[in-house]
C-alpha cells in the first residue's frame, strides 16, 4: 500500500495501546524526531500484525509473541529485532475466586482447576499473542477447551475482552498492562500471576526493505533506536497506574533500577 512521505506505520499489539503506554511513547518519539515522522498505529493481535507487516502493509513490528517474531526473521521479512520491554500475563477473574486458584502453585494448575469446575472463562480468540500464550497454558495442561459450555471466545481486542469477561463473571488471561488500565471499569482481580510461564516480552522489528524496497526502514531503524534509548526506556519504566509500572525496560541497563 502506499506510504505517505513522512508516515511510520508500526503494526503493533493492542496492550500497547490499550495499556496507554503509546499515549506517551509516541507524542515523546514524534517530538524528539528531526525529521518530522508521524506515526500510525495498527493495533491488532499480535498474529495479525505480522500478516500486516508479511504484506509489506507496515514498517515495524511492536508485538510479544517470541516464537513468531523469530520466525518472522528467519523467513526473512523482518531484520534488527530487539528487546524492548515485558511485564506479566495475570489470570484475573470474579473477586470470589469461584475456582479456588488463587492459592494453586503454577498457571498450569489455576487452568486445570477452571476447566473441572467448569468456570466461565472468556479467551480472546484472536490469535494474538495473548491467545497464544493462553492456549499453550491449556495445551501444557493436556486441555483443549473449544467446544466447551464454560469456554467463550471474543476474537477481540484485550480491553473489550476484559469488559465480556467481566459481564460474565468468568475468569481470563490478560496482560497487567491493560488489566491496570481497565481496573476502575470492571470488578475483576488478579488472581494467579508471578510463575515464569506468564512473563509477557515485548520487541520491536524493523520490516526488511530488501523484501519490501517501498518501507519506511530509515524511520523504522529511527524508531527502534528511541525506544531502546535511554530516554525511551526511562519513559517506559516511569510508565505507572495507580503508582503501579505497567512495563519494565529491557533495552537500557541504566534506567532499569526498578525492574523486576
């Protein structure tokens, strides 16, 4: 598709925006940049945002999904991927905790005890990276729960997602980012988090311009190059709701006192 001149376009997951992280990464990125680059954002599931970037229809990649990012670069479509950011995937549901998984030792074990008692739980179904993460915790478990009564897919975006799931007084896996942001509007808690399975990594990758000649790869490579600065990182790690960091840095060691 064609690109206007001054134009990045980032193909992104939605906890980034959804989170509000981009409300002040990308006002701070635009007014530091000399050569006047706008940025637009495609907020998709991460499995859609690199079908967008796979058709030369993005720039870059803002996602967290690990084991399609790398593939994404051995296939060649993608170069100069980097580490940004992470925080965690939480299970969160009805304050009540119906299934009793607030007190179990792995994600594996909150899933397993869901699906016995037959609890109302809400996925996004939207082959984001949040789903995949999701239905590996099922698969680890030896559960295929499509097809299920107690099983309800959305197939959309993490906020709305939490907004069904709260409704049906079912339990869900979200990122704490939007999880935060969304606090106020629903009456769910965070009920399981803190196992390493749940650490939720984000990077950024820029598109190959040798695969797509038309891309904006200077302003890609300028982007990549400020969020993993010292002063993108510092905007990430002083990112808080409710005096709480949504993220924690990953790409500059100096800004990372408060990383967990």
């Amino acid at each position: 598709m064609p690109k206007e001149k001054n134009k990045l376009i980032i193909a992104s997951t939605t906890s980034t925006q959804q989170s509000g992280l981009f409300d002040i990464l990308i006002p701070a990125y635009e007014k530091a940049t000399k050569y006047g680059v706008k940025v637009e954002i495609i907020a998709v599931g991460t499995g859609k945002a690199i079908k967008t970037a796979k058709k030369g229809e993005a720039d870059m990649l803002f996602v967290h999904d690990p084991f399609r990012e790398e593939k994404f670069v051995a296939e060649g479509y993608g170069v100069n991927r980097r580490a940004v950011m992470h925080n965690d995937f939480v299970i969160v549901g009805p304050p009540k905790d119906p299934a009793r998984i607030s007190k179990l030792r792995t994600a594996i074990e909150a899933f397993e005890e869901i699906a016995e008692k037959g609890a109302p739980f809400v996925s996004r179904g939207d082959d984001s990276g949040t789903n995949i993460k999701e239905l590996d915790i099922w698969d680890d478990g030896g559960i295929n729960p499509k097809g299920k009564g107690w099983y309800f897919e959305t197939g959309s975006k993490m906020g709305d997602t939490l907004i069904i799931a709260n409704q049906k007084r079912a339990y869900t896996l979200t990122d704490i980012g939007t999880f935060l942001n969304y606090e106020t509007k629903i009456d769910l808690k965070v009920l399981f988090r803190g196992t390493p399975i749940l650490k939720n990594l984000y990077s950024v990758i820029a598109v190959n311009p040798d695969k797509f000649p038309e891309v904006k790869y200077r302003e890609a490579m300028d982007f990549i190059a400020f969020v993993t600065s010292p002063a993108g990182q510092h905007l990430i790690a002083n990112y808080k709701k409710h005096r709480v960091n949504l993220f924690y840095p990953d790409a500059v060691l100096t800004v990372m006192s408060n990383k967990k």
